[in-house]
C-alpha cells in the first residue's frame, strides 16, 4: 500500500572477474516506501538504514559493519564511501512489472558505493502473463553503469512468500561482460 514503510533486506553476493577480480557480500537494511503511482509506475523511496558489506580484491580485503564501527584503517576507508548512504533516500521507479525504469542516487553520492547502489536496484521483473512453478521468462534491466541480462524463474511458494530466482550477466553500458549473478526473490 502507498504511503505505508517496510522494512527489506537484501543480500547481494557478487564475484566479478576480470583485470581486477572482486568478491562481494553486502547486507543492506532499507526503509521502503510506496509514495505514488504514476500512470503504470510506482515510484518508491527507500532510506538505508545499514550496510555490512566484505570485500576481497585480491591484494586487499576489507570489512565495514555500519552498526558495529571499527578503528581499522581498511575498514575506515570503505566506510567513508559506504556512510554517505546511511540515512539518506534513493528513489526508484518500477513499472507494475518489477522492471526498473530510473533511479535517483541521493544527493552527492556519485561513488563507487553509489553505483553499487544503483545496481541494487535491480529487481525481478515478472512476466506479463500468468506463470505456474517452472515457467522461466527474459528480463534485461539498463542502468547507466551496468546492463543486466536474466533468466528469471518462479519456484513456488512457502510459508514466506513467492519464490524467484534469477541467473543472469552483468554488462559494461558497451556490452562487454564483467560479472554474473544468481539471486532469490521472496515477495510476502
């Protein structure tokens, strides 16, 4: 319902391979509001609450735990990037499908952690027609750092919800791939 905040994490595990492999888990505790419907469109805007995230770049492993601070050298450094999120709003449109049409970074932030951000907005889109557990469907989603092509599968549901998962690439903006994903939606 519009107007009315919940509570979403999400859990995003990332290995990106290339000139300069990463490996990433981030945790994200967002507030989440439907504040319009705009023609087809909902318009959300989601304030983080907190982050933890890991981070192996080879050479270099860092930590950061928003809730939990630390005096670490490393994990100071990642933190200066990652607290200009904490407390602030994003806010993303998505068409009744669950396709993302735009997303606004909070002011400010054009980092790397931003455009992790902005990659997580990446949702399931659902089909635009009835589907049964099994039946699969194509999504690509166009951010302005990366392209995300998926295959998006409905599992069934349980007793937390709806269960999809999506496999898919990640793209440069110029089709050249740097990473892939698996990842598990359930929608209560």
């Amino acid at each position: 319902p519009l107007n009315k905040p919940f509570k979403q994490t999400t859990v995003m595990k990332t290995d990106v391979e290339g000139e300069q492999s990463i490996i990433m888990d981030m945790n994200m505790k967002n507030t989440v509001t439907g504040v319009k419907k705009d023609g087809v469109n909902y318009v959300f805007e989601s304030v983080t609450d907190a982050i933890k995230m890991d981070m192996d770049a080879g050479m270099m492993t860092m930590s950061y735990d928003s809730e939990n601070p630390s005096e670490d050298p490393m994990t100071k450094m990642l933190g200066a990037e990652m607290e200009k999120l904490i407390g602030k709003k994003m806010v993303m449109t998505i068409t009744e499908k669950g396709k993302l049409v735009d997303v606004a970074m909070p002011d400010g932030v054009d980092t790397p952690a931003g455009q992790s951000m902005e990659s997580m907005g990446m949702t399931a889109s659902y089909p635009d027609h009835a589907v049964n557990p099994g039946d699969t469907w194509n999504s690509e989603i166009d951010s302005k750092q990366t392209k995300i092509k998926a295959l998006n599968k409905y599992i069934g549901k349980d007793a937390e919800g709806y269960i999809i998962e999506s496999t898919g690439d990640v793209f440069t903006p110029s089709d050249e791939k740097i990473g892939s994903f698996t990842s598990k939606y359930v929608l209560d």
